[in-house]
C-alpha cells in the first residue's frame, strides 16, 4: 500500500520540478577487490582477473562488463545516469615488506587506472570501517590498544557479523596506528589522482569517506537495541581526558557545571564519564548513572497489523492527555519473518518520549490505534515510573479521562514492545554532556579524513560520509551509535546515508530529511528488502532526486560476460541469481527502469 502512496505522490506539479533538477547518478558498487589486489603473472587465472593484472591493467573492463547486464544501451534525455562507485579498500591495500606495511603500489594505481580507463562517472569509495576487509594487517592492528575502542569493562573484542570479523577500531582519537594507515593509503591514492588527466580526474562526482563510522558495542549482530546490560564506547583514559576539555569548553567553571548537574565536583580534572546502572551498582554520585535511557529520551515503540492498515496511526497518550501521533510505516523485518502471512515489514511505530522536564512519578501511557474511518481502538497501556536522583518511592500522578476508545478486534494484531511496564527512568544530565560529546568524536573523525582530501587537488569534488541511520528502525537505540552530529547538515562533508526497508522507499526518511532542511545527499547504500515493480522503482528514485539526491547506490554483483565473479553473492546484491530480501526481482525493476527513456 505504501507504494501505492508513493505512485500517487508523483504527480504532474513533480514533472516540471524534476527537469529542473540535475540527473541523479546510478552508482551500484561491486567488489572489485580481487581484481586490484591480483598479482601479474600468476598462473591459472581466469580471464577476468587477467584483464586486471596484464600490463597497464584495471577494473575497467569489470565495471564495465557488470554494468552492460544492467543497461545494455544507455538512454538519451533520462532522469538519471549509470555510473559506479569504486571502493578502495585502505587496509587491503597495505602489503608487508622488510620496512613495514607499505601501501601495495600496484593495486593503488590500479584503482585510479579504473577512473582512467572507464568513461562513466564515479563515486570514490574511501572505504575502511569496523567491518573486515580480509586485510592481512587487521588482526596485527588488533593487537594495539590504541586502536581499538572501549566500554566500561575495557577494550571490545574483535566481534562478528554474519561469520565475518567486525574491528573495534577507535573513532576517539586520530595519533593512533589504524588511523596512520587510513591516511597513509588515502594519501597515495589521492596522490595518483591528481596526476590524472582533468577530464578524467572530473569524473568523480563524489568521494565517500571511510563507511558508518560509529560508537560501539558489544554483541555487534544483535545488541542493537534497548536491553541491558548498558556497555558503549569511548571510555578510555584518552577519551575520558577528551570529555574533560569538552565540558570545559562548554561550562565556563566548575562551579556553573555543577549547578548544571546539581552535583559537588572540585574541579573537571574530578569528572569521569557516567558509567555505572543505578540499578545494580553503588554510585558515589548520581551522575555516574547510565543507561539507554539516561540523556533523557524512553522509547514508546511497538507494531501493529490491521485489515487494510492504510494511513494507520498509533495515538499515543500520557496521563490522558494526547502526546504524539506515531505513523505506522517502519521497517520490522523481525515481524515479517516471524509473520509472513502480515505481506509487509512496514508495520513499526515509534514516539521517542523526551521526560527530561517530566515531575517525579508514576506515569500513564496509552496507545490506540486511528484509521480513517474507525474509532479509536484501545491498544494497551504501560506505567511507567519516573525517578528522582534519591529514588523516592514515585507516587502515581493524576490521569485525565482517554477519549472513547473501542476494543481492538481480533484481526488487530500487534505489541507494545517499549516502554516495559512498571519500568524506573533515571535523566542524568551529565549522560546527556556524554551522548553529544560521543557524537562529537565520531564527527570529528570524519572530518579529519575529510580535510585530508581537501587539501589535495580533489579540494572542490564534494565528500560525504557514508553513514548509517539507526533512528529508522524502531527497535534500535540510536544512542548506542552516536551519529546524529554526523548527520547535520554541513558544507562538508556531506550527508551520505545507507537506506534500508521503508526508509529507502517509504516517507520516513522524506519526513526526517524535510525536517532537517538539508537540501542535498547522498544514498551511499540502498536496500528495499522487498519487491519494487518497475513503476514503484521509477517513482521512489523520482522522489529521492527530487529531494536533492545527487547519488545512489546499491550493491551489484560483478559479472564477466554474463557469469557472476564470486561463488555466494552479497547478501543485499541486487543480483538475478540472489534469492534473498527480493534482490532477483529488484533487479529486473532496475534494469526495466534504465531501458525507459526520457524524463
């Protein structure tokens, strides 16, 4: 239905918009890794990875092949163009010799031979996060404390995401190993670049940086959300000697901090960052305190499938007075794999409730279901209690009278899953100095490698990040990830974000980036997770170009001659032989909308 909505939405006032608007660039990425990293010589090789390594070789021949599957002829007057996006991936890059890890040479110019030698424009992928990228030199970076980020209970081990290595690497400071090597493997490529040709050189639209760059966490694959125990980085001693500077630099004296806080510190060098649960520790001062909940935001979150479930709403309540409304829209994929016969994820809600300002307490939320048509429908309700900092018995406040509600029949489906019922929220405002100062160290991480490409000769070719966007999906703590800084808008870098489920297609994200008054952005990673017909397909790319898109991307599976490259796809690759989250069939979507012509 939600695509419906958006077929609708693309109506004739949007025509005369969208040929004002520059073409959207069709960027799909492949691993062009091996290719890169292919030694000249070796024997056996089939015939893709030899056009690599012979001679003055590069992906070109690659890129191009994979892309020729996708739009056999390219189309005059469209309303986008097909490129690529060319992933460099730094620590790859980097070889042992007797000096050293020394950037591999061969495979840097490789990489800027592909700019070279393709002539279709192309997003530069600067590419080195936490998740592995088979580099030799990962596991040795490892071994260095000083690369790696910490929680309260020390540093985080080397994790896993799907069977793959995931690197705690730090983002809390820049005078470490992991960050010499980025910036050794960037230089030399940025250094190669610059001895293109301009007219080669102006082929790149866009230069991505690094990839989601983002606090951590233990349990990477599933501690995304809410439950406890409460572990985040950065809690080393630079990091902490960090958070220092950056309340001083926000108080002017000890004494107007602690009026702040209503805490007795002697002096800032006294404070540590918030690090203990109230709930099952000691704490000396209140302002140890942290949880998910502790900056002052509780989640009322949930989902709900009901016949039709067109333009449904979830009213939410406190004490009986109306609070918010929740749209019904957001990606569940739990809900779908736990109930395929629903036909759709897009069944979350969310209201994240800010109680900073709410009297001590216990609380009434209410949550009932709106549709046009229907009366309210009553769809449960939670106590929750809000403390003070001497946790003083709460006593229920006065509830006004709710609306006339219904009782949900039984095709209405649906939970509350936060808040808990009876559930205790402590706002500490020295947890809520920690979060923007955690969004602070991821922000200036990226703008460190942002002004490291700024002063080469790639100064004007506009960077972005390349960022994840946790606040979309309903069942995350987004203060787990601290990326909101990073995803102001600013001059430079950029906004990049990776879009999946409903926000990549639905109006979540539309609502979000209109509120925000960003006016341009990148789609760094585009993922429906669901079938998108041609026309769905053609709308959706509309409306991301229309609101000021100026790349997108996705994952595309290398193909040489018709012949996928790798045994096992990506997980996420639209590809025709990928049988999960649709990818066959968006596929075909995608091909059909570059055979169209005209805008």
């Amino acid at each position: 239905m939600a695509a419906v909505l958006l077929v609708a939405a693309f109506t004739a006032g949007w025509v005369g918009l969208l040929r004002s608007r520059p073409t959207l660039l069709l960027a799909p990425m492949m691993n062009l890794t091996p290719c890169l990293l292919a030694r000249a010589g070796q024997a056996d090789q089939p015939e893709w990875l030899a056009s690599c390594s012979v001679g003055d070789g590069s992906a070109a021949q690659l890129v191009e092949s994979t892309l020729r599957m996708l739009q056999p002829m390219p189309q005059a007057d469209a309303p986008w163009e097909l490129g690529y996006t060319l992933q460099a991936p730094l620590l790859a890059m980097l070889e042992p010799t007797a000096h050293g890890w020394q950037v591999n040479q061969t495979a840097v110019s490789r990489l800027v031979r592909t700019v070279r030698d393709s002539s279709r424009p192309v997003v530069l992928y600067l590419f080195s996060t936490h998740f592995s990228a088979d580099a030799p030199i990962e596991p040795i970076l490892a071994r260095d404390p000083a690369n790696l980020a910490y929680t309260q209970r020390g540093a985080l081990p080397v994790d896993t995401y799907y069977g793959q290595p995931v690197y705690p690497w730090s983002v809390a400071r820049t005078d470490n190993a992991i960050t010499h090597y980025r910036e050794q493997v960037i230089d030399a490529v940025l250094r190669e670049v610059c001895q293109l040709a301009p007219a080669h050189r102006d082929r790149i639209r866009g230069i991505t940086l690094l990839g989601e760059v983002h606090q951590l966490f233990p349990d990477f694959e599933s501690g995304m959300g809410f439950a406890p125990a409460y572990e985040v980085s950065d809690y080393s001693a630079v990091s902490a000697a960090a958070f220092r500077r950056f309340l001083q630099s926000r108080h002017q004296s000890i004494s107007e901090l602690n009026q702040f806080l209503g805490s007795d510190y002697a002096s800032f060098e006294q404070i540590e960052p918030p690090g203990k649960d109230i709930r099952q520790q000691a704490l000396t001062r209140f302002s140890e305190h942290i949880d998910a909940y502790a900056s002052g935001t509780l989640p009322v979150t949930g989902w709900v499938h009901a016949p039709g479930n067109l333009s449904s709403v979830v009213k939410v309540f406190l004490d009986g007075r109306f609070l918010a409304d929740a749209p019904v829209r957001l990606s569940r994929q739990d809900v779908r794999a736990a109930h395929p016969e629903f036909g759709s994820a897009d069944l979350g809600w969310r209201h994240d409730l800010d109680f900073r300002n709410l009297a001590a307490g216990v609380h009434r939320l209410d949550m009932a279901l709106a549709r046009p048509g229907t009366p309210l429908q009553h769809l449960g309700h939670r106590l929750i209690s809000i403390m003070d900092r001497q946790q003083t018995p709460p006593v229920a406040v006065a509830v006004t009278a709710l609306p006339a509600m219904d009782t949900p029949g039984s095709q209405v489906r649906g939970s509350i899953d936060e808040p808990r019922n009876l559930a205790a929220y402590y706002f500490n405002p020295l947890a809520q100095e920690w979060q923007l100062f955690r969004q602070a160290q991821v922000l200036d991480y990226l703008k460190h490698f942002d002004q490291r490409v700024a002063n080469s000769c790639m100064a004007r070719t506009p960077r972005y990040t390349h960022q994840i966007g946790p606040h979309f999906n309903p069942g995350w703590d987004s203060g787990k990830y601290a990326v909101d800084a990073s995803l102001q808008a600013r001059p430079s870098p950029r906004m990049g974000i990776s879009l999946y489920g409903e926000a990549s297609y639905g109006s979540s994200f539309s609502d979000w980036l209109r509120q925000s008054r960003r006016t341009s952005y990148g789609v760094t990673e585009f993922h429906p997770v669901k079938l998108l017909d041609s026309g769905q397909l053609r709308s959706v790319l509309a409306r991301h170009r229309q609101q000021g898109a100026e790349f997108l991307s996705f994952f595309l599976e290398t193909r040489w001659q018709g012949k996928r490259v790798r045994a096992e796809p990506n997980m996420f690759s639209l590809d025709p032989d990928n049988p999960l989250h649709q990818s066959g069939p968006l596929y075909a979507s995608m091909r059909d909308v570059l055979a169209q012509q005209g805008r």
